[in-house]
C-alpha cells in the first residue's frame, strides 16, 4: 500500500500539503523523500527480521514525521498498522494478542455503527446495494423503499455481527467466515468491474481479511498475559483511547479515518468549485478533474480524484484538509475564482446538515481560521507556474 501510494510520501508541490500543524517547519523534498525511504525499510525489516520491534519503532517515528506535515497522509491502513503492532510489540505476549483482536473488534463495531442512519441509506448504501447486485440483474431501485432500506442497513448490521462473533471464543469461526464474506463482498464492489475505486483500497481489504483470519486462528494459542506492569499502563490507555475516542466522531471529537468511519455517508464534507469563465485558465491536471455544477456558472472540483491521480489516495475526509487544498489552489492560481461549500456532519434521522460558503482566498483563510486543527496549506517548495492573466474576480 506504501508503494502503491508512493507520491504521497515522496511526491513534489504538485498536490498541496495540509500540515497538522501550521507553525511546525516544513521539510526540503530531499529530506521527505529520505524520510519516506526510511518509513519503508523499517517496514519491510519489521515484517522480515527476528529482532523487529526496534525497526518498528524505527518506522513509527518516520512514519508520523510524514505525517504531522501532511494530513492526507494520514491514512486508516498506516493508523491501523500502528495500532495493532503496538499491542503486539509493548504489552506481554498473550496481552498484546488479545488486545490486538479487541481492535479489529472495534474496527468492524465502528464501522457498522458509522452506517445506521439516514444517510447512508439515501446516498452511498443504495450505491453499493446497486453494484452488488448488478450481475445478477436485479435493480433494487424497482424495490419498495422499505425493502430497498433494509436491504441497505443490512450491510452495516453485517459488520456489527462479524464484530460480535469475532468477540467470543465459541462464535469466533462463524465470525472469521463472516469476516471472509464481508472482504470479498467489498472487494468485488470496490473493484474494477464494480465501483473502480482506488488498488490501495482492495489491498488492504485482502490484507485486513488476512489478518483477522490469523488472530483469530483457533492454531494460534493465547498465553495468559502477565500481572500489568507500570510500563504496559501508558499503552492499555492508548488501546482505549483509540476504542472510545470514536464514539464522539460525529460531535467532532475524533477524527473519520481514525474512527474507522469507512464508506459512511453522513461525515462532513467540502466542494470545491472553479467559474466557469478561467476554466481554460487552469492547468490541465486541474482542469480534468471538473465536473458539472449543481447549475449556476461555478464547476465542481473532484478532489478525490484529483487526488486519486496525483498521489494514489483519496484526500484526507476531514473539513479542515479540504480547506487546506482550496486555499492553495486560491493561492496558487488566483484565489478570485475558488469557491468553497463546507458541509458538516449529517444527522443521523433527518440528514440535515450544516452548509458554510467562501468565495476568495480570505474568506476561505478565514473559514480555515475557525478549525481547532491546522486547515491552512503549507508553503511551496517551488514557485508555482503563472496561470494566466489576473483579471477581476468574475461575476456570479
């Protein structure tokens, strides 16, 4: 996945950089692009040699030196595989185990709960209900919306019930073989004959199904963890921190990614959008990322797959990170013709949320201003290729 996603660890200016925080001194390319080299032989030792805690170690604080300079890059496989060899490198054998397994529990629990509401049966679950039954024939569109509504919260109740096996010893085979379904299912949905959504996102569906298929191993004994020692404490409060924490994602208490909100409909959201009067005006790489508008003379930027080509991932699904990119595209390239709408989250019985709009690069600074986090972009580490003549800022 770290190949995969190469440029977003060692890629130039051409997609911004959104730093978690803003004062933190940004890094030359050269020194990102060691660091990122350094990421990936810790990973690669971690996986390979006998003694692999060290260079474990070794690829966290690489991994979040790139990431405090960059919030897209802090993507839910790199969060994921820092937490669960956390436990299996700090605490006693057995423990580490166990707690390992109690994460993939939460991860399938949050990811269901993210999903039932309103929302997800509205926009993304039809979505996935109607991928999925495509090869078959079936329009589930043709279905009474009860039908169809069930059918949809019947995906994420399925996470909640992988969740609730893989928690107990005597249904932890049904919930492997739950497990094996859910990935396939998603993998096939995702995959190009389906969504056609991003390598890294079938990867690590394979990957996660494979390792919750070996911890869950009925071969793979769990040795009783020794008395908790002073030194495991600061550990066992991460593991629940990072169990609890999501629970407040939808008042903004955690993050989407880090709450393991995969593929929910009701975070928050930003759209971007360029007048159509400077469309010409923008380089291609921007240029062929606009889609249609809702109406009106502005045309919406597709940042997911803008990001998609630059770096291989989708953008970072936080308000904040969005705001980041829009103000260096306003920066960059004139910030008369960037409009942004933040939307945030969607409650989960109506759906309703919350609309902010900003037109010109100080509104946007200013909108940005309002985020408890960093949602300004970091500086150029190159100057950027005039765009153009500067006229005034177009009507409408």
């Amino acid at each position: 996945m770290l190949a995969l996603s190469w440029p977003l660890w060692a890629g130039g200016d051409d997609f911004p950089r959104v730093p978690f925080v803003r004062s933190l001194p940004g890094p030359s390319l050269a020194a990102d692009r060691a660091v990122a080299l350094v990421l990936l032989s810790g990973l690669v030792a971690t996986g390979l040699t006998r003694r692999w805690k060290p260079w474990y170690v070794v690829s966290v604080a690489a991994l979040a030196w790139l990431v405090l300079n960059d919030q897209h890059r802090f993507q839910p496989w790199a969060y994921q595989y820092v937490m669960t060899v956390l436990f299996l490198a700090a605490l006693p054998r057995g423990e580490g185990l166990r707690y390992a397994r109690w994460w993939f529990v939460a991860l399938y629990a949050h990811s269901g709960l993210s999903k039932l509401d309103v929302s997800f049966c509205n926009e993304l679950g039809p979505v996935f209900l109607k991928t999925a039954l495509g090869p078959f024939g079936v329009d589930p569109a043709r279905w009474p919306a009860a039908w169809r509504n069930a059918a949809v919260l019947a995906m994420p109740i399925g996470e909640l019930a992988v969740a609730a096996a893989l928690a107990f010893p005597k249904s932890r085979r049904l919930g492997r073989w739950g497990a094996v379904v859910l990935h396939a299912g998603l993998i096939g949905i995702l995959s190009p004959f389906g969504l056609h959504h991003s390598t890294i996102v079938l990867v690590w569906n394979a990957a996660v199904l494979a390792e919750v298929w070996t911890a869950f191993g009925p071969d793979l004994a769990q040795e009783s963890g020794a008395s908790v020692s002073w030194r495991s404490v600061p550990f066992r409060l991460v593991f629940w921190a990072g169990v609890l924490l999501p629970l407040g994602e939808r008042w903004g208490v955690f993050d989407v990614w880090p709450s393991h909100a995969l593929y929910a409909s009701h975070v928050e959201r930003v759209v971007v959008s360029l007048h159509e009067s400077e469309l010409s005006e923008w380089p291609p790489e921007i240029r062929r990322h606009v889609v249609e508008g809702q109406g009106g003379p502005w045309r919406t930027l597709d940042l997911t797959g803008w990001s998609r080509e630059a770096r291989g991932t989708p953008v970072y699904p936080q308000n904040r990170a969005g705001l980041g990119l829009a103000e260096a595209l306003a920066a960059r390239y004139g910030g008369r013709f960037v409009r942004v709408v933040a939307y945030g989250p969607a409650d989960r019985w109506t759906g309703h949320r919350r609309r902010v709009e900003a037109i010109s690069l100080g509104a946007i600074r200013a909108l940005g201003d309002a985020s408890l986090l960093n949602a300004h972009p970091a500086p150029l580490r190159r100057p950027p290729e005039p765009l153009g003549s500067q006229a005034s800022p177009p009507n409408g």
